[in-house]
C-alpha cells in the first residue's frame, strides 16, 4: 500500500516521512513523494495510493487543483491539504472539492498521528464513525486475538487486522483492557490452559503448543506467576477437588 505526499519542497516531504516513521506507518504504507501536481499525479496512475497528503500552495498547480483531478480517478483516495493559518479559504475549498481534512504547516507529529490515526485505516479503508466505536474496535481485536493464540501474534498484526495505526491501537487496547498487549497475551492464554488441563489426557508439552508456546518450560513458568503454581501443580489439585 502507498502514501503519497505532494509539496514542492523536497525537505518537507522528507520531514512528514520521517514523523510518519516515528508513528510506524512504514509498517503499513510505502511513501511516495512529488513536488509537482503532474508529478503527483503520474505517481497516482502507476501505484494508486490510499492516502494523500498535499500542500495546498505550490507554484503552478495548486493543491485543490489536484483534489479536482484526484475526483475523475476511479478510487478517490484520502486526502489531508496542508496549510497556513491565513488559508481558510482554502482549506474550505479544498473541503467542497472532497478533501478529508487538514493539517496546519508545520506538521505536528500529535496532529498528524491523530488525523491520519483517527480517520484512516491501515488498510486504507474508512472507519465507519457510528458502527466503529471503540469498545467495537476492541472486540474485534479480542477476537482476533483469541482465534490465533495457538501461534506467535504481535499488536502490529492485530492493529493492521482491525485497521487502526499501531500507536493509536496500543492506546485504545491499553485503555480498555487495563493492561499491555504482552500481558493480556499471557493472561488469556494462561485462562484457556487451565480448561485444557482439566483434561489429564492433554499433555503439558501438546498444551504449550496449542496455545502458542513452543517452548513447555516457559509455559510453565508463566503460569506459576500468574497462577502462583505449575501446570503440574495446577492440574493435580484440579483432580483432587473433583
């Protein structure tokens, strides 16, 4: 997938990529760059991008002009306009012609990672705003999360699976899970164990594999914290109460 930004001044260009890195958008989008409208244009047909962000202001074709053209494209991206503060005019026109939003010159890297975090998907696919709450988004990923304990899953997977940036879904998981994303692994993983080891005809070594540690002895010793004994331990009084 490909973002491209479109500013007559190579240095800015380089300064937005380097605040996108920052958020980790390059895990998701390959940024393209253009100092010109035909320029961003010719990008455009060859490798459809899924966002735009352009400066509103360069010599020869202004920003709304390309917004215009981007229009008679089969796909009309999301655009973000880049402006000053006496642009309003601008801006507004840039709105009536389709644009997404806008982000005050210079790019505050907070500014950015809210508008392009907030609104765009790491798919490049909208959120729908009425459907797409946050508890929503949430479970979503929790069920994700519990259809692939059994292998090694990362937040950047689960992030790009219920299309959010990873820095904002880190935050939102964060906020209504009480915990880190390593931890809420660990401690779902260690819930659904303890139902597997109900079964004494499931081996420790097979259950480690089944949700997700390839490893036995740290199965083992993640449980103990969390659980305050081993599997072994576990299971035994499991067997005694019953």
């Amino acid at each position: 997938m490909y973002l491209l930004i479109v500013d007559d001044d190579k240095v800015i260009c380089q300064g937005i990529i380097g605040k996108l890195k920052r958020i980790h958008y390059d895990q998701y989008y390959q940024f393209l760059t253009a100092h010109s409208v035909p320029e961003a244009e010719d990008l455009y047909d060859q490798y459809q991008p899924e966002i735009v962000i352009t400066d509103i202001q360069m010599p020869g074709f202004s920003g709304l002009t390309l917004i215009e053209r981007l229009r008679k494209k089969e796909n009309l991206p999301k655009i973000f306009v880049l402006s000053g503060y006496d642009d309003y005019e601008y801006v507004r026109k840039a709105f009536l012609l389709g644009a997404t939003d806008y982000m005050l010159k210079p790019v505050d890297i907070k500014e950015l990672e809210a508008k392009l975090g907030g609104d765009t998907l790491s798919l490049g696919k909208p959120i729908d705003k009425l459907k797409g709450t946050d508890k929503h988004i949430i479970a979503l990923a929790i069920e994700y999360i519990d259809l692939n304990l059994h292998r090694n899953i990362t937040m950047g997977e689960v992030a790009k699976n219920v299309s959010l940036s990873y820095s904002y879904f880190s935050k939102l998981f964060k906020e209504h899970t009480n915990s880190t994303f390593p931890a809420y692994i660990h401690k779902r993983r260690i819930e659904i164990s303890k139902l597997y080891l109900m079964d004494p005809s499931i081996k420790i070594v097979d259950l480690a594999k089944k949700i997700g540690y390839e490893d036995p002895s740290i199965f083992s010793r993640i449980f103990k914290k969390y659980e305050g004994c081993y599997p072994t331990e576990y299971r035994e009084k499991q067997q005694n109460i019953l």
